[in-house]
C-alpha cells in the first residue's frame, strides 16, 4: 500500500495562497512574470501586509496552541505518576541539603563576615547556586526533558568541583575566584563594543571601560598575576608549569572528581552542536521505533537524576566543610548516603515502568553506564 502524503501545514497552505494569488494579478494583467518578478512582487506583498498577516498566523495558531498544551498536561501527569518515587527522592534531597545550607549559613556568617573569610562568602554562593541547578534539572525531568536536565547537570558538576577546589585550597584562591567576575565583566564589556560598535544601545562608555579597566589592574597588582583566563584563578592551588593554561579539568582532577569525565563530556553533547544520531538520545533509550524527537520523553531519568544527586551532594558537603565537626560529619554521611540511593528507587521504578507498559529496555551503549550504574566516587573530601 503506497504512503499517504503528509498534510500540509497551514501556514504551507497561507504561503501557497499567497503565491496564488500574486499569480493571479499577473495574468489579470496579462503578463508571464519571470522568477525575479514573481519573488519580488511576493516579497511586496509580505512587506505591505506583514503585520495583518502576523495577526491571521496568531489567530490561526490559537485552537492549535490550546490543544498543544492540554497534551502537555496530560503528558506532566503521565511522567508524575511514573517517577514519583524517584522524583520525590531527588526533591527530599534537594530539601535537607537547602535546609542545612540556610541554617549553616546563617549561624555562621556573622562570624566570617568579622572574619573576612572570603572561602566562606564563596562556598555559601557556590551553593546556592548548586541548589538552583539542582532545581533547574528537576523541573526539566518533571517536564519531560531528561537530555535538558543531564545538561544543567553538567553546570551542577562544574559548580561542585570548584566548590570542593575551594574548600580545600588556600584563603586566598576564594578570593581570587570572587574576583574573576571582574575580568569576566570586562573582557564582556571589550566584545560587546568590537561587535556592536561603540555608540551602539549595547555599548559601553569610555568612562565605564576605564573604571573597569582599573579595578582589573588593582587586583592584577595585588594578586601579582592575570586573572583574564576562565580559571587562572585557581593557579595556586594547582601544581602547573607556569605558563600552562589553566582548565577546568585541573580542578576537577585535583578534587578526585575525574570519574565524572565521561559523563560530563556526554552531558556536552547536547549543549553543543555537533553530530548526535536521534537516538541517542535519553528521551529515546525506551523508544521501539527511531523518530526525531522535538518534544517531551517520559523516558531516560535515570542517569540525570542519579548525577544531580550526587553533585548537590558534594557542593553541600564543602559548605559543610568551612567548620568541621564531628556533628558536621553526620551530616555529611546521612546526606551522601541519601544521595546514593537516588539511583536505586530510580532503577526500580523504570522497571515496574517498562513491566507495566511493554516498553522496550535500555539500549546497550544508549548511556556511558549501565542503567542505574553508580557513577563516580561519592568522597566529598580531595
């Protein structure tokens, strides 16, 4: 049996009404237009009309949005109702590891602040932040997106590593790192106006550029080094050749993290644009058919959810750190522990999953590790 054509699209359908019509005014004229003619005469036509035909778009995009999004929530409930448990895991997780944050820093900050202690002021940032990821990745696998959640994973994974690098690094490698947002800000400010020009909305002034050209050279001067590099910063805690760039990988290894690096390399793969077949995807591993997928998948939670886990883990754990005790080391041990069992009840529940419904399991070589697989190694000390 032959395939039935595909539909066309309504706004193909505009587009061929719109030529149609253009052809129309030609013959009523009793002119054969060439294809210069007929492209230019369409493109006056859209220019004249853009903003009534933008409107009819809208208009006709409505019914199709509605039921865009009554999918969507049946879909959210779908996926809910399958990885509750694992979910609500992660998401109790994420709630003691907030928890002890806040009461951590606000029990001790007035006496950083006496203090100056610029390792504290870091590590507290370092793990908002990680707890903000955290919560970034969940939304994203709630939503349906396992392949966007092992992306902010990689975010969490930096933000951890370097977390850990700090804690254990000396004083001054905190301050250093608080730092560097000045050179971050200013070399920003020098290719905004290389790219917009100056004068441009998105320029910067003469008087801003200098201002922050000063304080750059203040802290060079008080540092005795540059600090334009991405992680030139962390130099002194590293044990590198003088004139070797300093990269991420450094700080990753020097915390013991470097079992992370394959995922972390995987997880890059969809924040770049290079090559990925469709169905290496994670939204794909439970998938019968190969298809492109655009949209949500209730498939390929574990990975991401065992790796947030983990890390938001560890940035707790060097806050932690700032002040150990033998009551903070509790803490640590009840919160690693927690975090390990993540992959577990994520295991579990994407087998009663695929038991339930007849799905297909887990391709060999969709993931770097088998489903479930413990990754790296949950020490939160270098």
């Amino acid at each position: 049996m032959a395939k039935r054509k595909p539909k066309p699209s309504w706004l193909h359908k505009m587009g061929d009404d719109l030529v149609a019509a253009v052809m129309t005014s030609f013959a009523e004229a009793g002119v054969t237009p060439t294809e210069n003619e007929l492209a230019e005469r369409t493109r006056q036509v859209v220019v004249k009309s853009v903003d009534e035909f933008v409107e009819v778009l809208i208009a006709a995009h409505d019914t199709h949005i509605v039921g865009t999004r009554k999918d969507e929530r049946r879909f959210q409930r779908r996926n809910e109702k399958r990885w509750k448990p694992a979910f609500a895991a992660l998401e109790a997780l994420w709630c003691i590891c907030s928890e002890v944050g806040g009461e951590f820093n606000s029990h001790h900050r007035p006496e950083a602040v006496e203090l100056q202690d610029y390792r504290f002021e870091a590590l507290t940032t370092l793990h908002a932040r990680s707890l903000l990821v955290a919560r970034e990745a969940l939304a994203l696998m709630r939503q349906g997106y396992a392949d966007g959640a092992l992306a902010r994973w990689r975010t969490l994974h930096e933000v951890s590593a370097i977390a850990l690098f700090i804690q254990v690094a000396e004083p001054d490698v905190a301050l250093r790192y608080l730092a560097s947002f000045r050179f971050q800000g200013y070399r920003a400010a020098l290719q905004i106006d290389e790219i917009f020009g100056k004068g441009s909305r998105e320029s910067f002034t003469d008087e801003e550029l200098a201002e922050m050209r000063v304080a750059c050279e203040r802290l060079e001067a008080q540092f005795g080094a540059k600090l334009g590099d991405d992680y030139e910063w962390a130099r002194p805690g590293l044990s590198l050749p003088p004139k070797a760039k300093v990269t991420f990988r450094h700080i990753e290894t020097a915390v013991g993290l470097t079992g992370f690096r394959p995922y972390y390399r995987w997880a890059s793969q969809h924040n770049h644009g290079g090559y990925r077949p469709p169905h290496q995807g994670l939204g794909m591993v439970e998938a019968r058919t190969p298809m492109l997928l655009i949209g949500p998948s209730d498939s390929g939670m574990i990975d991401p959810l065992q790796l947030v886990a983990l890390s938001l883990a560890k940035a707790t754990a060097a806050l932690l750190l700032w002040r150990a005790s033998a009551g903070i080391g509790i803490q640590i041990a009840i919160i690693d522990r927690f975090a390990t069992r993540v992959a577990p009840i994520a295991l579990q529940t994407e087998r009663e999953g695929i038991a339930q419904g007849g799905r297909r399991g887990r391709r060999s070589g969709a993931t770097p590790a088998g489903s479930g697989q413990s990754v790296g190694d949950n020490s939160t000390s270098a």
